[in-house]
C-alpha cells in the first residue's frame, strides 16, 4: 500500500504509530468480512441473485 496515514504537524507517523494505526485498520475491515459473512449466511436471496453478487465480486477483485 502506497497511502500512508500520517501525524498531523508531523508530516511523518513513527514505526509505533504506523503499526498501531495498521492494526486498527486490520481489526476493521475483520469485523466487517464477518459480518459481511453473517448476512451472507442469513440470506434467503435467490441463488441467481447469489451467484450475480459473487460474480460481480470477482470481477472487481480481478480487475483491480
């Protein structure tokens, strides 16, 4: 990843700050795969609507 979230006045995070806010991040985006996957399971969509989203899914991750 290139964007790197920086100390306001600072211009620069230190290797703690940068690993602390890398973390968070991490934790985040865990907790929203989760419950992505929660709703995914407790579904009652069609299975054609199903396989739209996922396939809408991978061309994304495919193309970018």
């Amino acid at each position: 990843m290139t964007d790197r979230p920086r100390v306001p006045g600072t211009g620069t995070e230190t290797g703690a700050e940068e690993l602390a806010h890398q973390k968070a991040a991490i934790i985040r985006l865990g907790h929203q795969l989760r419950a992505l996957v929660e709703a995914t399971v407790r579904t009652d969509a069609s299975p054609d609507t199903l396989h739209r989203v996922a396939d809408g899914v991978t061309r994304r991750h495919t193309a970018g």
